[in-house]
C-alpha cells in the first residue's frame, strides 16, 4: 500500500468517526427533532387548514382580520394552509433560511391571537415555538448541509 492512499484511507476513516461522533451529541440529536418537528408541524398544520380535522381553524381569525379581507376569512385561513406547507417544506430542504421564515410566521401568528381575548394560552405556546424555531436556525448553521 502506498503512503498516498494510507493517508487517504485514514482521512475517510477520521472523516467517518467524526461524523459518527457528531450524531451522538446532544446537540445533534436535539438539531434532528427540531428539524423534524418543525417540518412536520406546519404541513399537517397547513393541510388541515383544508379538512378542519384537528380544530375549526378559522376561530383564530379576529373579527378585525375578517374584517379586512371583506369576510373572506375562511379564503385567507386556506392561504395560511398553503404557506404553512410550503413554510414546512422549506425546513425540510433549507433548515438555515426557513427555520427563521417558521419564527417570523410564529410571530404573526401570536400578535394575530392577542388581538382575541381567550387566545392568550394559545399565544404563549405559539412565543415557546417560535424559540424553538430560532433554536433550529442556530443548530442549523453547524449541522444543516443545505
């Protein structure tokens, strides 16, 4: 064997363990749920916007809101729908971009339910995604590939 290719072989084997090395930290580890929690999260989020399986998502819309697309709330929560899948897609593909378009959307969900009284418990999970999301985002710029 020539000294070329041990050297070569023993980079690949270093390469190897430290990537072993690196999925058995917690902070790997905690990366992957993230990751998956805010993929799956909003896209089964989003497409029940479509079939009401979960809750009936318009009781989240303030009248005010309604008020301003001319009644057509149900039409607007359908196009939250869809930028909630496109937003959990996003994750799945570019975790460093999307993972702060997920917070920034948390943030306008959350002014969005402090403009209905009752929604407040709703709005503190919601602030507990949000920096959930951001968290992704930092772990993101070490272990994201994309």
């Amino acid at each position: 064997m020539s000294i070329a290719s041990a050297v070569a072989s023993s980079t690949a084997g270093l390469a190897t363990s430290a990537r072993a090395r690196d999925t058995a930290t917690p902070s790997y580890q905690a990366y992957r749920i993230l990751l998956l929690s805010f993929t799956v999260a909003p896209i089964v989020a989003g497409l029940d916007k479509f079939f009401h399986l979960l809750t009936d998502w318009d009781q989240y819309l303030p009248a005010a809101v309604n008020g301003m697309v001319g009644g057509h709330g149900h039409t607007l929560m359908l196009a939250v729908g869809v930028i909630e899948v496109i937003a959990g897609l996003g994750v799945a593909l570019k975790p460093r971009i999307f993972s702060y378009v997920v917070a920034a959307w948390l943030g306008v969900i959350i002014i969005n339910l402090l403009l209905i009284p009752g929604f407040f418990d709703v709005a503190l999970r919601d602030f507990g995604l949000l920096l959930g999301a951001l968290a992704l985002g930092r772990l993101s710029a070490e272990y994201a590939r994309r």
